[in-house]
C-alpha cells in the first residue's frame, strides 16, 4: 500500500454538482426534461465568436499554449483598464486561489475567511497545511468583517473575501472591504474573490481591480467561467501587483491555461453587448426567485450574483427537487442554493418550490 500524507484524512474531495446524465441514471429519469440549477453555471452556451476562435485554435492544439498568456492578457488589460503586467492568468480562478494558498501558507500559518463561502478557500489551507479560521456570516447572511478582523493574529498570512459570496450571493459594499484592507498589516494578502462580478447590479458595489494592481498585498481574483459560458475550459485571472505575480507563479504549475481556452477567452471579451443583456435577463430572473421566496415566506438571502440561497422547510430537499426534474444544491439539511437560468428554467424551479418549499 502506498505511504499518503496523513492529513489527507480529514480533506473531504470537493463535490461538484451533479451533472444531468448521472441523475437520469440514479433515478430513471429523461435527461431532456432535467433542468440543472447547481453549479452557477451560465445558462447559455459561450459566445458565437468564442466558438469561432475556439475551432480556430484546437487546430494546433499539438503546441503547448503560450504559457505567459501574451494576448489574452493584453486584452484583458484593455478591458479592465489596468496594466497587462498586473494580470495573472490560472486554470480557472479555483487554481489561481490554490497557488495563492500554497504560496503563502504552510506550517505555523492561519488563513481568516467568511463561512460558508466558497469551499476553495478551506481546500487551499489544508493543502498548504495551513490552519484555518472561518468567521461566521453575520445575521444577513454577509461577511461580518469585524469579527474577520477580530480573527487575524501574528500567524495569519491570507484573508479571503468572497464579494458576492459563495454561496450565499450576498454582497459587501466596496467601500467597506476598501476600508477593510487598509486596516490590515501589508504582510497580509488580502484576496477579494471576485467570480460574479458581472452580475452585480448594485450601486455601491465595483471592482478592486485598479486597486490590486497598485498595492502588493491586494490580490482580485475572476473567471470566465460564469457569465462568458467557459467554465469547462478553466479559464481565470487575477489583478495583482507585479512583484506579486512573480512570488505567486513560482507555485504554479507551467501551462495551466490551453490555448482554446486563451482564444475563447479573447473572443468573449469582445462581446460586451451580449454580456449586458445576459446581466439583465440573469437580474430579472433573480429578481423574480426573491420575490416568490419573500411572497412564500422563506428564509433567503439578499443576492447579486447568478443563484439565490433560501432555507428549505422540506424534510429532503435534494431528493425532492431532483425527483421533480430539478438539480439544486444543498448545503446540510436545511440550506438550497439554486442557480438563476433561462425564463423556463426559472419556471420550472418556482413550480417545484411551491409544491416543495
């Protein structure tokens, strides 16, 4: 039997949501008529020129990908208005997050992050064996940023903020994690995961990107995996300071992101009109889910992101909602987080919770 490190124990895999062709098989059901609402994933397929690109670009696919991601990283520069030096690219923003966390962990070191949010940031400390200090949400369901602060001692390397968080969709003014970083020591790395963005509709809430790339321990994390419809080819980035990056990268494993990733990625950023109406279709129907849930008088939290959070009153919700053709994910007994989809999709949730709740 091969000799494992003995922590690896006590690390739970991560569990993705249940893909549709594995429900229709554990509960004979037709794949067709199964709506996936679990993995805040976009509704939509990627953009017609990211497809495009895509084709383009498996074609030499024989070649590693330009491993320090030249273009799409000036076109990303060009988008965020911040420099091309500032951006890092990663497999999806969970590698980016991973690196961050093998980089400035280990022994002897703590990491301070909400809970629950996105499972990544508990993942990544035990991997860097580091220890880890979840701060409970506050009665709104949002980072309490006081106790984060509270949590942070001589030890601690990394704080995460999740903004909107996952899972809960809740979000912080940008102002306050502003103020928030500023009363940090600069040997904390604050991260401000930043993967729903763009679904943000909120006033006082905006990127930090500018932001990170000035200040060496400010680090903004994204992804074109939600609203660019790209999250099967791991496409993330992140702002940071260069000196930053360097220190990072030197965790990262060479060529995390393919070149039909890279040129997806461009394309997609070249579809800013499509991006506009997506964020206005996935707000109504977001809009549409908190108000049922107000009206039913559940349980929810506030959102901005691409999915809703509310406490079931059902004794099984998973095995309720999948029977009824509906792949939610649930966190404990109690807790749904449901993904915002298409006007049908949406239709076909709100008709199962009512008759669920």
């Amino acid at each position: 039997m091969p000799t494992y490190r003995p922590d690896l124990a006590a690390i739970e895999p991560y569990e993705p949501g249940l893909p549709i062709e594995e429900v229709a098989r554990q509960y004979g059901l037709d794949p067709a008529e199964i709506v996936k609402l679990a993995s805040n994933e976009s509704p939509h397929g990627p953009f017609p020129e990211a497809v495009e690109a895509m084709a383009a670009a498996a074609a030499h696919a024989n070649r590693y990908p330009d491993n320090e991601g030249y273009e799409l990283r000036e076109a990303l520069s060009r988008h965020l208005g911040v420099p091309s030096g500032a951006i890092w690219l990663g497999g999806g923003s969970s590698e980016l997050l991973r690196t961050i966390a093998l980089a400035v962990g280990g022994p002897g070191t703590n990491a301070v992050y909400a809970w629950p949010s996105f499972v990544i940031y508990r993942l990544g400390s035990m991997w860097a064996l580091s220890e880890r200090r979840e701060v409970p949400l506050d009665g709104e369901h949002r980072h309490d940023l006081g106790a984060m602060k509270d949590a942070i001692d001589n030890d601690t390397t990394v704080v995460y903020v999740c903004n909107p968080n996952n899972p809960t969709g809740t979000h912080l003014p940008t102002d306050d994690v502003l103020e928030f970083v500023d009363s940090l020591p600069e040997r904390i790395t604050v991260v401000v995961d930043e993967a729903y963005a763009e679904f943000v509709t909120a006033a006082d809430y905006r990127s930090l990107a500018a932001e990170a790339a000035e200040r060496p321990n400010l680090i903004v994390t994204r992804t074109f995996s939600k609203i660019y419809s790209l999250a099967s080819l791991r496409v993330g980035y992140a702002i940071a300071h260069p000196r930053t990056i360097a220190e990072m990268r030197r965790a990262q494993a060479p060529f995390t992101v393919t070149q039909v990733g890279q040129a997806g990625a461009i394309a997609s950023l070249t579809a800013q009109a499509g991006v506009a109406a997506r964020v206005e279709e996935n707000a109504r129907g977001r809009r549409i889910i908190l108000d049922t849930l107000e009206d039913l008088g559940i349980p929810h939290a506030d959102s901005q992101a691409n999915f809703v959070w509310y406490k079931s009153q059902a004794a099984d919700p998973r095995g309720d909602y999948i029977r009824a053709g509906i792949i939610v994910r649930t966190f404990g007994s109690e807790w749904v987080r449901v993904t915002v989809g298409t006007d049908a999709e949406n239709r076909r949730f709100l008709e199962a919770l009512r008759a669920i709740r």
